[in-house]
C-alpha cells in the first residue's frame, strides 16, 4: 500500500503539523493496521524531521530521485505506539 503525507514547507515545524503526522500516522497504524511505514526522501532537513519524531534510519538508495541519492527510515507500529503514549500522557498533564 502507499501512504503519503506532504506538509508545506513553513508548517513543518508547527504544532499543527505534529498532530496532523500523528494523526496520519495513527490511520495507517491503527485503523489501516500497517505494521510499518517507510518514509523517503531526498532532502537531508526532511531525513532529519523524521528521525527527530522518532523514525529509524535504514539507509540510502543512490540514484532514486531522477540520479540523486533517496533517503529511507522505518517506523513500526510499536515505535509509534511508543512515541505516542508519553506525548499524549504530556499533554494530558499525566
């Protein structure tokens, strides 16, 4: 299945923009049950945002974008589960 998320890029570090990745991330976990989600890319800042919300680097695929390198991380339904609860516990206040 493909799954895709784009965020424009003066939202990218908003708070609307955690929650709407969260959010989309939930559907494919949770109501879609993907057990895990790649995510490409072939901007290092971008490689950088997902590893900062909690994606696992697998590696590089030289050549995808049209000759440039692509950047490939992981994240699993349990990593997001992980990930999830204490945000939500800290919002929560708990």
């Amino acid at each position: 299945a493909f799954f895709s998320l784009w965020l424009r890029p003066d939202h990218r570090q908003s708070r609307a923009s955690l929650d709407a990745i969260s959010t989309a991330l939930g559907i494919g976990f949770h109501d879609l049950a993907f057990r895990a989600i790649l995510v490409v890319t072939k901007e290092p800042g971008i490689a950088t945002l997902h590893q900062r919300y909690g994606f696992q680097r697998l590696g590089v695929v030289p050549g995808l974008y049209h000759g440039e390198t692509a950047i490939v991380s992981y994240m699993t339904d349990d990593m997001y589960d992980q990930i999830v609860k204490p945000r939500a516990e800290a919002a929560s206040g708990g």
